[in-house]
C-alpha cells in the first residue's frame, strides 16, 4: 500500500512547530531556540536540520536550489532536492538568482543574495562553546551570562600554537553584538557574507535539535584579537581553470596525470555561468 | 582613624536540607555535629562572621567537615548561600551585599577581585589547555583583547611561579602536582586581584614543593599586598602564613585572633586538642 504523503512531507502541526521555532530564532538574532528534531527519511547528520526547515517553509510557488559544499550535483544535494520535488511539485533550479529558497552545506553562494531570497545552512554542531564546555546546561547559561571568554579562548590557544586563528571553518561570530554564533561550517571566506545581508539566513541542526536564524541587515562580526585581525582565506594569483574567475572561492585540485596543482570555482553554477557567459560572447562576435 | 576591612563577612549560613522543627530555631537546636538527626539537615555554615584587612593573611583551620571548604565555595560563588552577607570594600561594590548580587556581577567579581586556587588543580584549570592558555583565559575573562600582551602577562607570571618557560605552552595535565599547583597560583594572580582565596594549597604535595609553594606565596603577600584567605588542616602551615587565624567546628567560629596567640594559649577546649595533637 502506497499512501500519498502530505505537502512538503510533514504534517501541518510539525510544520507550524518549526515555523515557530524560526519566527522565535529570527525575532532573537544568533539564539539557539531548541525545537522537536522530527525522523527524517535520512540519516541525522546528513543535513536534517536544513531540510526541516526547507520543508516547513517551503511554498507552491518557490523555486528551490540546494547545494552541497558548493556543488549543485553532489548526491546528497540531488537526494534532497528529489525529496522536496517528489513531495511539493516544486521548481528546481542550479542558478542562484532565480532560487527563492537555497538550501547549502557549509557555502553561502557566490552571487550575493536578494531580500526576496532565504538561505537555509545545515549544521552539524549549532554550539560556538561546545569546544571548551561539554554540558549543555552550562552552555546555556554561559550565553544567557555573555560570557564567552571560552571561545576566545579556544582562538587564542590555536595562535599560540599555530602563530594564527586556525579556523578552517566555523569561524565564530557575534550576532547583533550579543550572541556569539557558529555560523556552520561555511568557509571563513563566507563569514562576511552573513553581514548585513539583504537575504534572511536561517540555520538548522537536526540531530543537536536547534534552529538559529541571521535577520536580513543584522550585524555579524567574526571574532579576532586587536593583534591578529580576522582574514579570510587567500587565493592570491590563483584563478579558476576552467573559468578564470579569481574573487571567489577556489578549490585545490590535483592533476592525477601531471601532479600539477590547479585550482577551480567551488561554487560550480556560478563557475557554469562564467562559462556560458564566455561563450555566449564568443559566439555573438563570431557571428557578428 | 581606622582600618577600613577589604572584606566583611556578616552571618554566613549555608545548609543542605530544609530543616525541621527540631532544628529551625537556631538558640536550641539539636544537632549531632552539624547534623540533624530527625531531618537529615546539614548545617555546614552557622552564622560565620569575620572582616579580613587589606593585606593581611587570615588562616581558617578546622577538622574535616567543619565547613572549610563550604565557606570557601559560598565565598567564591561556587555555590549560593542560605543567608549571610558579605561587602567587598571597593569604590564600586560599597554598600552591596555580594550575595544578592545578578550572576553577571558575581562573575565580574570573580573575574576582577577574587582569586581561587583549589585543593585540586583540576577545578581551577583547564587541564587540556596549555598553561599560557589557562592564564589568559582569565584575562580573557577580564576583557582582555590582545594577544602580545596577555601572552607577556603570562610569560611574566609562569617565571615567577618558576615553571620553566620552554614548558609554557604544555598543557598542565603532563605536569605534576606542585607544578600544576603553581600554574593555578599564577593565574590566580592574572588580574592582580586584591583578595586571593587558597583553599589547602599545599595538602598532598611532598614537602620540598611545599616549602616551595608556601615561600611564593609568602613573597606574593610581601610583594603585592595582596589580602587572603588560606584554608588548611595543616596548622603548620597557618603558622607560617597567617597573621590571624579562625577556628571553625561544626560550621561555627569557637575561636579567632593572632596566629600565635590561638597556637600559642588556645582558650576552647577543640583549639586546645587541635594544637596538642600535632606531633
């Protein structure tokens, strides 16, 4: 026996649990708002959170991207997409401008965001303070108390060790100077992303049971010492091979045959788009 | 023209339980030790009183479970008080009981004026954290946003505490106890706070450590003039440390007055057992 499932998967009292969980996240800028972390039909850890959220916002009339670490084609981009699909009857699309929903692992897109555009994170660990205080009581406290010397400690050890922050990703933030924040695990080349941002961002982690949100035009602001400034990663004269791009974010690739180090857009629609926009020129003068 | 106390205790109390009619009235209750035996109540701290001066070491003896340690931890904001008060004498805490102050302010407290070094190293130190970490954590905590110089604040600490600087970004868990003790005691001292509690610094170490750890805190209390409040069983150690001393039993202050004079002439007939015991 086949039963039809209902819109977007979840029931109508999942959905408005969630949806309050995210207006109570938005309404307190870089919160943890605990909600009821619903069975999913994938493993947790597997971006639970994201699609929870995906799912309960979602529309008739939303167009939904969803990429994996930048990738419009990873399986567990398509799986997820498939279900939304199968389940709503949405439009899928790979080209950020026209998504109303993007659903990410660990990237915010390269083509800025619109106010009219949500970004949905997947996140593994929601808590900045899990590193130095195992308890979630304690963590609780420490962030309704201000009082995260934990965290700045955690960077300060890495300079100490490593002569820099070592971040590689994860890199806390202050939400609208009061929470600190993981911002998933997006590259700190996307921390700056996340301020001011015209889209409205919202984080979800399935298996931790947490829904935190970025209201459009909040401030976020990367933690950094006085003396050792925040920075992003560099790609300097590095530029994408396939698409020449050099301001984005690169991968490092290595050449089986040659061994040679090459570097490409992570971001691939946007990498795709560049191509097309090339050859689309080519073509136009051959022509002309 | 009198000294002024930097800190005024005024009627501590803390107990574990509800208490019941036996043990409510404080005039005649009937307690075996600081235990009610109809309730289960324990009376860990009656009505503890005392001022400690700018400067001056106060030692606090007492047998096991006389209450040592609770006060302590009341003290520090480890753990709340049932009643009592207490008044820090700074331009900005006068007048304020510290108890009935928000966990916000305790903690500014804590971070600003008070100093903590346990019995234990491991409840006052990060143990998977270098030392230099652990110092800074406490500067962190203060506000401190600047690398260079914390790390120079820690540098500066570690070597007078003499743990040798090639060691410094080791974590303390590879060290051993005196070491790890020393470590504490430095950060304690982080953010030159004007009253540093230490509660049985130096039971379980062996004695050339000891010795050790006594001198430098001696030197601190010469150097800094810094206020303390040091907890022992060892009256040895209250008699080299301290100018007065207290003695609790049961939770409750039976004798007090100069370190030499309660050795010395001891009045209650516990300080009396207490000091000819020692062998």
């Amino acid at each position: 026996m086949k039963a039809n499932t209902h819109f977007a998967f979840f029931d109508e009292g999942s959905k408005k649990e969630i949806r309050r969980a995210i207006m109570k996240a938005v309404a307190i800028p870089g919160y943890q708002v605990p909600f009821a972390s619903r069975e999913m039909p994938i493993a947790r850890g597997w971006g639970t959170g994201g699609l929870q959220i995906t799912l309960s916002i979602i529309g008739k009339n939303d167009v939904l991207k969803v990429i994996d670490q930048g990738a419009d084609e990873s399986v567990n981009a398509v799986s997820i997409k498939k279900m939304v699909h199968e389940t709503t009857g949405v439009e899928l699309t790979d080209r950020t401008e026209e998504a109303d929903i993007i659903q990410s692992r660990h990237r915010i897109p390269e083509v800025a965001l619109t106010k009219d555009q949500i970004i949905v994170l997947q996140v593994p660990t929601p808590e900045p303070l899990r590193g130095v205080e195992a308890s979630e009581y304690v963590t609780k406290r420490m962030h309704s108390e201000d009082d995260y010397s934990g965290v700045w400690l955690m960077l300060f050890e890495q300079i100490m060790k490593y002569g820099k922050t070592a971040t590689t990703a994860d890199h806390p933030v202050y939400v609208n100077h009061r929470y600190v924040m993981a911002p998933s695990p997006i590259p700190r080349f996307d921390n700056s992303k996340m301020h001011q941002s015209d889209a409205l961002i919202l984080l979800g982690a399935g298996r931790e049971k947490k829904i935190y949100a970025v209201p459009p035009y909040t401030d976020v602001k990367s933690l950094a010492f006085e003396d050792y400034p925040f920075t992003v990663e560099a790609f300097e004269d590095k530029q994408c091979h396939l698409c020449g791009s050099a301001d984005v974010f690169l991968d490092e690739l290595i050449d089986h045959h040659t061994g040679e180090t090459i570097h490409q857009c992570n971001d691939t629609s946007y990498c795709m788009e560049q191509l097309n926009k090339v050859e689309k020129a080519e073509v136009e003068s051959s022509y002309a | 023209m009198r000294e002024e106390p930097i800190l005024q205790v005024k009627n501590l109390r803390k107990q574990f339980g509800t208490g019941c009619v036996e043990c409510r009235e404080v005039e005649n209750r009937k307690l075996e030790k600081n235990f009610c035996k109809s309730c289960g109540t324990v009376y860990a701290c009656q009505d503890i009183s005392f001022d400690l001066y700018p400067g001056e070491i106060l030692g606090i003896v007492g047998e096991s479970g006389s209450g040592k340690s609770t006060m302590m931890q009341c003290l520090y904001f480890d753990s709340d008080v049932s009643s009592g008060e207490a008044f820090i004498n700074t331009s900005e805490l006068e007048g304020k009981n510290v108890f009935e102050l928000s966990s916000q302010q305790k903690r500014a407290i804590r971070n600003h004026v008070y100093g903590m070094v346990y019995q234990n190293p491991v409840h006052g130190l990060k143990m998977d954290f270098s030392s230099v970490g652990n110092i800074a954590e406490k500067l962190i905590a203060a506000g401190n946003r600047n690398v260079a110089e914390m790390e120079a604040t820690s540098r500066r600490l570690l070597e007078s505490v003499h743990i040798p600087l090639h060691r410094m970004k080791e974590e303390p868990r590879n060290f051993s106890g005196g070491m790890q003790q020393r470590v504490q005691i430095a950060k304690a001292l982080s953010n030159n706070p004007p009253i540093l509690f230490l509660d049985e610094v130096t039971t379980g170490l062996d004695l050339s450590v000891q010795a050790n750890v006594l001198d430098l805190i001696k030197k601190i209390q010469r150097d800094l003039g810094i206020s303390m409040i040091v907890v022992s069983h060892d009256l040895a150690v209250i008699r080299m440390l301290a100018d007065r001393t207290i003695v609790l039993l049961n939770g409750k202050i039976i004798e007090e007055g100069l370190t030499d004079q309660v050795l010395e002439d001891p009045q209650h007939e516990y300080t009396q057992q207490l000091v000819y015991s020692l062998l």
